[in-house]
C-alpha cells in the first residue's frame, strides 16, 4: 500500500494509459478503412500522423468524432505524463 500512496501519479499515468489500445485501434481503423485486427500490429504511422492532425476524411463524422477523442485522450496522457517526469 505505501507503493501506491508514494507512487500515485505513476499508478495514475499507468490506468490511464490502458484504455490506449481501444481508442488507437478504433482510429487506426477508420483511417486504414479495415475491420481487421492485424491493423493494431502493423508499424505503418504516415496516414495515422495525418489523420491525427489534419482531416482527411472531411465528410465522415465517425471519424471526426473518434479522432477527436483520441486527441483529447492523448493530451491528457501528454500532460500527465509531463507531470510526472518534472515532478519525479
């Protein structure tokens, strides 16, 4: 229990990086257009990167709504983890 009370911020930094893959697969599969699960594996980051900044598919709602929320889940995850490494 003292890890955890004298290590919160890394439990915390931990948790939320785990929802992560959820969040990129689901993004990863509408940028590359494709259910298949092997999309999670492949290093391919050029669309990706892309996608995550600029808007490739204007029209698509799903995919503005999914890439804006992994925007907002990665600037979290930025900011926390930031924190922890001024902070320890």
């Amino acid at each position: 229990m003292d890890f955890l009370i004298d290590n919160y911020f890394f439990v915390l930094l931990f948790l939320w990086g785990i929802p992560s893959t959820y969040f990129r697969s689901n993004f990863r599969k509408i940028v590359y257009q494709t259910d298949d699960w092997k999309i999670n594996i492949k290093p391919v980051f050029i669309k990706e990167l892309k996608a995550l900044f600029f808007n490739i598919y204007p029209d698509n709602k799903n995919y503005l709504k999914q890439r804006n929320l992994y925007r907002f889940y990665l600037i979290i995850y930025i900011a926390l983890f930031l924190i922890y490494m001024i902070y320890y």
